[in-house]
C-alpha cells in the first residue's frame, strides 16, 4: 500500500496520550486507523441520514431493539474473549 507523508498539528497533550496508546504499533498505523475509523462512521452517519430520508425517523421502539441487539453483541463478544483467554492459559 503506498503511504505519503503529511504534517499535522494535534494538540500536545492529546498527542502525548497518543503516543502512550501507540507506543507498541507506531503513531502512524495508530493514525491511519483513527481516520479510517472516522472515516467510516462518516459513511454509517451518511446512511442512516439516506435512510432516514427514504423511511422516515427511528422510533423509539426501534432504537430500543437495536440497543437490545448490540448488548447481545457485546456479552456473545466477552464470552469468546473470555473463552479464549481460558484457552491460551490452558495452552501455555
């Protein structure tokens, strides 16, 4: 993948926090990965406003499933994280 160099100006004492958080991969790559994830919510942010536009606003009901839903997600993901850290003991 071809890079190009830029220069920025962030705030000191975020980039000092940064460089903490990015210490093990590199600033760049911990960079490159915030905007690409910025990036991408942009897109998701665009497609519910389309959405929007074509169906009409979430009700509450809705927002309440789907909030529903992600909480599934995040104990069905602790429960592998939890599952594969007993595994990596077990293995060692």
């Amino acid at each position: 993948m071809a890079t190009k160099k830029v220069t920025v100006t962030i705030p000191e004492d975020l980039l000092d926090e940064i460089r903490t958080d990015a210490a093990e991969r590199g600033l760049s790559a911990y960079v490159a990965e915030a905007l690409r994830f910025k990036r991408d919510r942009d897109r998701l942010l665009e497609l519910v406003e389309w959405l929007q536009e074509e169906h009409g606003p979430v009700t509450e009901a809705e927002r309440a499933t789907a909030l529903e839903g992600l909480e599934d997600l995040d104990a069905e993901h602790e429960r592998r994280q939890a599952a594969r850290k007993r595994k990596a003991g077990e293995a060692a």
